[in-house]
C-alpha cells in the first residue's frame, strides 16, 4: 500500500479500495478531467506486471463488446506502472456473501450474467488474428460487483489469458485454490473449461453461503478437489432442477460437465422460467383461478342472478326462493342479498345442511328395493377345491409358469441388449441392475447372447476411461480410476476367466495405489503403496503380454515415485517394444527445454528466500538436476526416456 504520497502519473490517490495477491487498488481522479478512476498499482516484479499488463489489454478487448467489463483508460508502462480502470458502484459478491446466501432467483441471474460474459470472451479475438478466445483465470466472488441498480461487472482480468488458436490451453500459476478446477491444480493449466468451473463454484455458493469443496487447509483442499468429489448435497429448500445442474457442473470427468458457457446459460433459464410460471399457477390457483384458462369478465347485470345460483354448490338450497324471502326484508339485512348464499348463512348451519343433504344423495329411496348383497368367496372352499386338483393339472401349471418367467427373462435380456448402444457410461449401475433381473434364476436369458453384450458394454466404458490416461492432457484422477474398476469388476463377475479383463483390472488398483501413495505423508508410507503398485503393474504385463500400459505405470512411478532414471528408461523401451507410441525427437526437446526453465526459475526462487525450512535442501537437489540435465544435452542418456515420458503424460516433474 502506498503511504504519503498523493498522485501516480496524472492520478490523484483518494482512497485505497482493495489488496491482492499481485497488486493493490485505488479510488483516485484524473487530474485533467476530474473522472473518478479505479487505479490499479502492482506489486513489484517482471512477471506480476506482464501478467497485469496482458490482462488490461484483454480487458480492452472484451470491454468493446461486453459492458459488464470495466472500461480500461490507460496502462502506464513507464517508470511508474498502473491500471487506470471505470470506475463501478457496487458491492463485492464477496461482501454480500458475508451476510448469507442470495435468493436462488437473483443467484440464478447472477450466474447467467456471468455465463454471457464467458461466452462473450470466448468469442474474442485478438489483434493477432487468434479465434481461441480470452480465459479470465480468477472467477470468485471478490472479482463480482454488484451493481446497486441490478447486474454485475467482471472485474480484475490480471491473470486472463489469450487462447491461441492452435492450443487448447494455457499455463497459469496464479488463482485461488477453492475456485479452481481439478485439471488446474493437476498441472498448472487453464482453459475455457476452468472458467466454467469457478462460475459453478461461485453459484454454489450463492445459493448455499458456503462453498462446494472444503478442507482445513489449501494443500488437503487441493488434494480434494484433484480427486473429483462430488459437492456437498444442497441443503436450502430450492428449485428440484438445481440438483442436476449442480451435479453437471462439478462431473469429475472434463467430458461429462457444460462443454460451453452458453449450455449452462440455458439450464439456468429453463429453471428459472420454469420455477416463475410454477409460482405464478399457484398464485392464481390460490386466488381461486385457473391457470389454464383466461380469466373471464365480471358477468352483465342481467347474469347477477345466474351468478347466484352457482355461488356455493356445497349447499343445495333453491335460490328463487332465498331471494323471494330476501325481497321483503329491509334494513340492516338488506345487505344480505348482496352476499353469496354460503357467506349468509353462518358456518356450523352450512356444514350441517351439506352434511344433510349428501346424505340424502347417498341414501336410497323409500320405495326402491334394497341392492342385493355380494357373496364374497370362502377361503376354505377355494382351498379345498385347490387340493382336489389332479397333481397333473398343478404340474402343468408350474411348467407354464417356469416357461412364462423365461420368456420375460428372454424379453428383458433382448430389450437391454438392444439398448446397450446409446446408454452412457453413467447408466452403468442401472445397466448391471437391468441385466441381473433378466438373468437370474434364467437358463435361457443367458444364452441369448446377453452375458457377452453387457460385458463388452463394460469393458468399453471402462476403456474410454483409460484412453483418458493416455492423452497429450491426461484428465483421469482417483475417481476415474474408481469407476474404471467398477465397470471392469461387473466385467470380470461375468467373464471371470478372461486374462485382459483381469489386466485392466490390475492396472486400475495400481494407478489408485499411486495416486494413494503421492498423497501420504510418511515417506515409508508412500513408499509401501509404491511397491504394492509396482506389483499390480507388473501382474498386469503378465496377464496380457504386449499390453504397453502397464509398463508406462511402471515408469511413472519410477520416474515421479522412486526418481530412478535408469529404471524408467527400462520400463519405456519395454513399452515401446510393446507398440506403445512415444513422441518423437522435436517434441521431447521442446518438452526438455521447458523442464530445464522450470528448474532454473525454481533455483532462482529459491535462492530468494535462503531462511525457509528445507531450502538448503531443496537448493541442492535442483542443482543436481539441472547438472544432470546439461549432461543429458551432450548425448544419448536414460534421461532422454525419462523426457519422453514426462511429455507423454502431459505434466511436469
């Protein structure tokens, strides 16, 4: 914060508004044309203000077609370096936030604002020509202004970042843990995707005041979040709809949530709209009108009378003649003839002539003769009558029976097989239920082919899982291993014998005992459940010979887990000679070069702060790396596997 001093190129401070994590706000006045501006200084350092300084000129950008970004007026880039920004009225989301949830109704506008806001960015491009669109980077309710007139503006584009059109996403180090989507704290990058996300947390927490995902720490919280849980259940008394919605947003699979802006745009809206036309019939059912019809006129004079007579059916008294004994009165009980008969008459006397006559409506007349009375069937005779049936008669019935509960076997098992097709990887439980009720106690269900479908139905979802693991980015975390287990289990319950299933089978326990490893604490814990995977790997290259996967998982392992170069490089020249595809030369020094950067800038950070616990160590260990890293430049060396492999996992060491 600045103290004792007044103006920053032609900005006079007034008031200090808000600190960051990379720079502190001011409410201050141009000097020339007295406007009030919001002025943002950075905190020193290189790379606090090249992110600052693309974010402004982002924000440029979106400002020209969206006006709920602030405008920006000027980013000084010379000795003194600043955001001069619109100046916008409001409340934080953060600040509202405080006293509670929001109304679902104004969370729910909240949130399609900020819906068209990311498809606006998403549409931007940049004077370089790209189409890839502008990733804002740090969603969260501080970053929201609430507008006193309604609407919102989306501030602080600091840590935006362009998407180029020939990549997917980005790198970005900086943001907040509780707003952040697994695959950003994986590996550091955002994407369109994340956006998503943190608008799914921030509706969250409208609509609950509390956050989706919580931890006594940023570490577990990260940890968390990594793992793809689901979100706390909504607990408000709110619209049905909002549970799928919820439930879409934070799908522990990228593939499996909104694939755009305007998707959950328009789910927003459905409930929306669907939850004010509801309130709307109730409040004209409670008003005695149907929502169904239009509402019709008073009716003329000539149809007062009319009107009268269908007032209070509840109760069957002859209107001429209440009107008749009406006409002669006067006085105070004039004003009677201007009531509904039901109102005049006080409430125990309409109860007891309605009860009256519905009795009359009920009962017989004097003269008709009286309903003769239903024999009912005697339990004992039909019991008797059973027992004297020849055993062959009971016998043929059993048989019919036997014979009509396989035909329905044999039916339900032809429909699911029919079905299996378009049925998503979700229907799995539903799947598994469905084909044990057309299968058991059945010998014919089984032979119509069923057994074979449904396991293949399993193995298929349970691999479109995997090849999640084998992508350029992989997005497969503890949960998708879990769920890969579960299908192959259901797999393997029907085709006990088959070697590849038990593969695969292995190959998820192993990945789920790494993933359980790199998060435990006591390094002889962690080392435990790496030596448990490696034996779950190695049983699963036994069980299907030539599968390549199996031996990637033993060089991660090796190469994050155990740091064993050579050991890595083993593993990889067993799975290329298993077919598995590695990338090519260009790419692993490309992806080597970027390895090296890293560790230098992690060296150089380092060194900035000699007095944390364990620098020293971690000083020492970086420059072995580097000093392996410069060696493995001059030739042919395990570490050149070990590149490969960490490209082929998308991450970073």
């Amino acid at each position: 914060m600045i103290v004792g001093r007044a103006r920053i190129g032609r900005y006079e401070l007034e008031r200090h508004l808000a600190s960051g994590g990379m720079a502190e706000v001011y409410e201050a006045r141009d000097a020339e044309t007295r406007a009030r501006v919001a002025l943002k200084i950075p905190h020193d350092g290189e790379e606090i203000w090249e992110a600052e300084r693309t974010g402004a000129a982002l924000q440029i950008e979106l400002s020209t077609r969206d006006a709920r970004v602030p405008r920006v007026y000027e980013i000084g880039d010379g000795e003194e370096r600043f955001v001069a920004m619109e100046y916008v009225e409001g409340d934080d989301l953060s600040q509202r936030l405080a006293a509670g949830p929001l109304d679902w109704r104004e969370a729910t506008r909240i949130a399609i604002e900020l819906c068209g806001v990311l498809a606006t960015a998403r549409s931007c491009a940049a004077d370089s020509g790209s189409s890839g669109g502008i990733v804002h980077g740090d969603i969260k309710p501080r970053n929201l202004r609430v507008l006193p007139g309604g609407g919102i503006k989306v501030l602080d584009f600091g840590i935006a970042k362009l998407l180029r059109e020939t990549r997917a996403e980005t790198r970005n180090l900086f943001g907040s843990v509780p707003y952040s989507s697994p695959e950003r704290l994986d590996r550091g990058h955002v994407d369109y995707h994340s956006d998503l996300w943190s608008v799914a947390v921030v509706l969250y927490e409208m609509l609950e005041g509390r956050r989706p995902f919580r931890a006594a720490s940023d570490p577990e919280l990260e940890r968390a979040i990594r793992s793809g849980p689901r979100p706390e259940p909504l607990t408000r008394d709110l619209p049905g709809a909002f549970a799928a919605v919820i439930e879409k947003a934070f799908a522990p699979a990228l593939a499996d949530r909104y694939a755009s802006a305007e998707g959950l745009e328009a789910d927003l809206r459905t409930v929306l709209d669907r939850e004010t036309d509801a309130t709307r019939r109730t409040s004209l059912a409670m008003n005695g009108v149907d929502a169904a019809r239009p509402v019709q006129a008073a009716p003329a004079p000539a149809d007062v009378d009319a009107t009268r007579r269908t007032e209070s059916p509840a109760i069957a008294v002859d209107p001429d003649a209440t009107r008749r004994t009406d006409a002669t009165r006067s006085g105070p009980d004039a004003t009677r003839r201007a009531m509904p008969v039901a109102t005049a008459i006080d409430e125990p006397t309409r109860r007891t002539r309605a009860f009256a006559q519905a009795g009359e409506a009920i009962a017989p007349s004097a003269g008709a003769p009286a309903a003769p009375a239903r024999a009912r069937p005697n339990p004992t005779s039909v019991l008797a009558r059973a027992r004297r049936l020849p055993w062959k008669v009971i016998a043929l019935l059993v048989v019919v029976l036997l014979v009509v509960r396989e035909v329905q076997g044999v039916t339900a098992a032809s429909d699911l097989r029919a079905s299996l097709a378009s049925r998503p990887r979700g229907d799995a439980p539903a799947v598994w239920q469905e084909y044990q009720r057309a299968t058991s106690g059945r010998l014919f269900a089984h032979l119509s082919g069923i057994d074979g479908a449904v396991r293949d139905w399993m193995v298929s979802r349970a691999d479109d899982l995997l090849s999640r693991y084998r992508s350029d980015t992989p997005t497969l975390y503890e949960s998708g291993w879990r769920a890969a287990e579960a299908l192959l289990q259901n797999a393997a319950a029907i085709d006990p014998g088959n070697r590849r299933i038990q593969a695969r089978l292995e190959f998820c326990r192993a990945h789920r005992l790494r993933i359980a490893a790199r998060d435990a604490k006591p390094p002889e814990e962690a080392m435990s459940r790496y030596d448990e995977a490696v034996s779950r790997f190695e049983r699963a290259a036994r069980l299907w010979p030539g599968w390549g996967d199996p031996e990637v998982g033993l060089a991660e392992i090796d190469a994050y887990g155990k740091r064993d170069p050579e050991r890595t490089a083993e593993a990889l020249d067993r799975a290329r000679e298993d077919g598995y595809p590695l990338f090519d030369e260009e790419e692993r020094r490309r992806h080597f070069d970027r390895i090296r950067d890293d560790c230098r800038h992690a060296l150089e950070q380092y060194e900035l702060v000699p007095s944390y616990p364990g620098v020293s160590r971690h000083i020492q260990e970086l420059r072995q790396r580097l000093a392996e890293m410069e060696g493995a430049e001059q030739g042919p060396s395990p570490l050149h596997a070990l590149e490969n492999f960490f490209h082929s996992l998308g991450g970073s060491p």
